[in-house]
C-alpha cells in the first residue's frame, strides 16, 4: 500500500528543504498537474519519477535538486 501524502506537508517540505537558488513549480490545468524544476541556471532540470501522484513528483523533484 503506498504511503499517505498530505499535498499541504509536501509543500511545507519542499519550502523548507529546497537547495538555495532552485525553484519548484507545480502547474495545474483542468485534467492535468505537473511539476516543472528550475535550476539555479535557470534552466528547467529532468528529474526521474513514477509519476504516480502529483506528491510523488513533488517529492522526486526536491530530492533530485537536493542530490545536485
């Protein structure tokens, strides 16, 4: 069973452990959400997810972004 995400705690996370100078965008459209990651270059960064769940991607985008 995967594990619970709470949107509101993820965002919480990410604004509290996102490295200095990246940025993290969530964009949500009518049947769609997506997380862009901005590096400090400015320059949109590919990360890998599942993709299951907006959280999901939230979380596999602040942990590359931290690895970096």
């Amino acid at each position: 069973m995967p594990s619970e995400c709470l949107f509101h705690d993820v965002v919480n996370e990410v604004a509290r452990d996102l490295p200095a100078d990246w940025t993290l965008q969530i964009e949500l459209q009518k049947n769609a959400g997506w997380v862009t990651l901005i590096n400090p270059n400015g320059e949109e960064e590919s990360f890998a997810s599942n993709f299951e769940s907006l959280c999901d991607q939230v979380k596999d985008a602040l942990t590359h972004a931290q690895e970096q």
